[in-house]
C-alpha cells in the first residue's frame, strides 16, 4: 500500500478538539500511464463514468480528468450536458473549475452525456453523486439515487468498481451494490468514500482533506484505495467497513449540528445575564478540550439540517440529535420574538430581511434562513421586504417576499440579517432604514453597521441579546 494510505487521520487531526487548518497537500503524481482494463496498478489511469454533473459531480470530474483519467461527466439534464460539453462553467463561485473545464473539454479528456448506461459500459469505476434528501416526515427522498441505481445496473459489467460519494444513511451502499450485481448478473468492486467538500472550496479541500474509504471487501477497499491514490494529493483513510464509513461522514455533519444547537443554548444563557458569549467562547476554547462553535438564527445548505435526520431515519431513538435540530430550527421563532418584545404586535409592521441563500457567497437555498425568517413573520402579521446580493427581484418574490429596492425605506421598522454578507456587516442602516426600531444581528457579524438614534442591535449570545426579550 502507498505511504500515503498510512495513519492519515492521526498525521491529519488532534483528538483533543478545538479547531485545525488542514493545508492543501503537494501534488506528487508523475505521468500516468493509461491502461484498459484498469486494474488499479500503481501509475496507471483509466476511464470514469461521474453519475451527476452537479456542484460536487462536475469538479471531482475535473479533478479526476487533471490526474489523467478519461471521464464521462453523466447527468439526466440536457441543458447541463450541452453546456459542460460547450466548455463554458454552468455556475460561478468554484475557482479554478472554469479554466479546467476549458482545458478538459477542449483535449477531449473529458465528455458530458445522458447516456448513463453507455458511459457506465465504458469505465473501469463508476462514481456517484446525486442528490439523497430527507422529507419532513423524516423519510429519505432517494430518487435519483435509484435512477443512478438503474444507471448501474443496466452498464456493469465484471470487475467494474462502483463507488458512492454521496452521503446517505448507515447501510445504503452494501444494498446499492448488492443489488447492482444481483440484477446486472455483473461481479463489481464496491466502495463508499463520502465527499467531505464545500462549495466554493472543491479543489483545495480535495488536497487538503484526509478521503476516507470502505470497502463490500478487501480487495473492493484495495481498489478503491488505488484509485483514490491515482487522483488524489490528500491522504487516503481506509475504514474497516463501508458503514464506518458511512457513519464517519453523518458523525462529522451531525457533531456540528449539536454543538451549535449547544451554542444557541449557551447564547440563551449569555443573553439572560447580560454576558458577551464571544467572550466565553474565546476563554472556553483556549484549551484543547473545548471547540464551542458559534450561536445564529440557525443552521441552513444541503448538510448540517439534513444529515442528522438521516441517522435518525435508522436510529430513532436517538434523543440528543432530535433536540439539537429542534433548537437549531427554532431560533427564528426566537428572532421573531426579540422583534415583538421590542416593538410589540408584529401586525402590520413592515421588516425587512436581509440574506435569504443559506450561507453568504453561494447562491443556494436550501434550508437558509431568511425565508423562514420570511414565513415566520407574515405568520405574525408582518409585510416582508427582502433582498440578497445574490439573488434578482424575481427570485426574492418567487420566495413570497416584496424586493427591497436598495434605496431608502421610512416604513421598515425591524430588520432581520440571516447571512454575514459583506455588505451587511457595514451597511448604513440609519439612512436607508431611517424609522428603524430594532436589528436582529442573526450572524453576529454587524457590530460595524450604523444603525438610527434609539434603535437596538440584537444579536444572539451578546448583551441584551434574543433571549433577554
């Protein structure tokens, strides 16, 4: 096994707690050597099928087409594959991804199809990443995993090597192979090796990140292990199963669910008594043993909200995770009553909320806050007016909210800030908000802004903060 493979977790992490930075590793591949079949020899590459072409799907093709693999970028949307294929980047915010994207494209390297099944015929490994959700009744919404399922199926062929990257409940992926061989007849290599990247920040997390890797089997762990190593500068993590594996990437998402509902907690507590929880927080995590995260309005994107519930929908029982994301939930609830208890009955009044994608850079909705912020308010009577820098004035009435213009408005009396966008953090709140009343600092990031004569800013853990209301 390559060195690399050997004790990255330790090289990579402290099991005292508190924060790391973990560096971008080197690139130390040389010139590949492709080979067909691929049998994962050292030095050589091979040809990749990449089931989903979305955020996560289209950099890890990049990122396997720069190490030498040829690649099919497969997705069900043909207006995704015609513009991969055009080399034109479908998004922004992902550096590097449009200059590779160019160059891959350009040498051929890389293709974009709808042709699940032909693609998956073609390669020596099979990688998925699609979308796995959870509905509100807690059940798990994995339709495209199943399309990609059928994928599989219909193009395996003996020794092909499938992999799951997308992050899914405990047990999924032994029945996902299981199943692909059962109805393909095909002998295939299984592996789960959950992505661990943030959008805006592929590329150098996949350097810097130790990849974790479980295998149906040993040699389904060799393989995969040779792969990883074929495309990767970050160590490789081998788990002794493919549930351990599983579990590691729920256990990363869900620790930060807890330990920021215990923030919120702790930010209750600061509040009540007139305490800076910054101030703690900065005391508390001064020794090893201690990573206090920070308080909010809650937790929104793809991940935190989401994968909890997904441990959940195995293991009910489970009463800690249930009450974090019960906390964390209703710390909008909590917004909208420090508002009331300063300027009383929300009817009527006119609030504006301000950041309504999940996390600020990234325009993405899923689960962020400021639209049930929104929902939350107009609950209580209010007219809502919203705006985010990344979003146009149709899509902030798509969300049920009246644009804000940007130019001054005398009605608005309570503004809420979900996202620390920049803009925000400055902004002068006085002449564009001029009867403002109350702010609601929901990411504690605007101790910088100008706010009008008499108005409050309220922040969560801070001096007369949310729940001293």
């Amino acid at each position: 096994m390559n060195a690399r493979a050997t004790d990255p977790l330790g090289r990579a992490t402290s099991m005292l707690g508190g924060s790391f930075t973990a560096e971008p590793h080197p690139c130390t591949h040389g010139t590949p050597v492709t080979a067909k079949p691929w049998v994962g020899a050292p030095g050589t590459v091979g040809t990749i099928a990449v089931i989903g072409s979305g955020k996560i799907g289209l950099p890890l093709a990049l990122q396997f087409a720069s190490h030498g693999w040829r690649v099919h970028a497969v997705d069900i949307n043909q207006a995704l594959v015609d513009i991969i294929n055009s080399g034109v980047a479908p998004w922004g915010g992902e550096p590097n991804l449009p200059e590779l994207l160019a160059e891959h494209v350009g040498s051929g390297r890389l293709r974009a199809t709808i042709d699940g099944p032909a693609a998956v015929r073609d390669a020596d490994v099979a990688l998925v990443v699609v979308p796995v959700l959870v509905r509100d009744d807690g059940s798990i919404a994995d339709k495209a995993l199943v399309g990609a399922t059928g994928t599989l199926i219909a193009g395996a062929h003996d020794d092909l090597l499938v992999i799951l990257e997308t992050t899914v409940p405990i047990g999924t992926t032994r029945e996902l192979v299981a199943t692909v061989a059962a109805k393909s007849g095909a002998k295939v290599f299984g592996c789960f090796s959950p992505e661990r990247v943030l959008t805006g920040q592929t590329f150098r997390n996949l350097a810097a990140y130790p990849k974790l890797v479980g295998g149906t089997d040993a040699p389904s762990l060799a393989r995969a292990t040779a792969f990883y190593e074929s495309v990767l500068d970050a160590p490789i993590a081998q788990m002794q199963t493919l549930e351990a594996a599983e579990m590691a990437k729920l256990a990363e998402t869900t620790y930060r669910d807890v330990n920021i509902a215990l923030a919120n907690e702790f930010a209750r507590v600061a509040d009540r008594h007139g305490i800076d929880l910054s101030e703690v927080i900065r005391a508390a995590n001064s020794q090893p043993y201690s990573h206090i995260h920070e308080p909010g309005i809650g937790v929104g994107g793809h991940c935190i909200p989401v994968y909890p519930r997904m441990i959940l929908s195995t293991d009910a029982d489970l009463e800690l995770i249930k009450t974090a994301r019960a906390v964390n939930d209703g710390q909008v609830e909590r917004a909208a009553d420090a508002i009331a208890a300063t300027i009383g009955s929300l009817t009527g009044a006119t609030v504006a909320v301000l950041g309504l994608t999940y996390r600020e850079g990234v325009r993405e909705l899923a689960h962020a806050r400021g639209p049930l912020m929104a929902d939350v308010l107009r609950a209580r009577g209010a007219t809502v007016l919203g705006a985010d820098p990344l979003l146009s004035s149709d899509d902030v009435a798509a969300l049920k909210m009246t644009p804000w213009d940007g130019g001054a408005n005398a009605q608005v009396i309570a503004v809420v800030v979900a996202t620390a966008d920049a803009a925000y953090r400055t902004m002068d709140f006085a002449t564009l908000f001029p009867g403002l009343k109350v702010l609601i600092d929901g990411r504690n990031a605007c101790a910088g802004a100008t706010l009008p004569a008499g108005a409050k800013r309220i922040g969560f853990g801070r001096p007369n903060g949310v729940a001293a209301q």
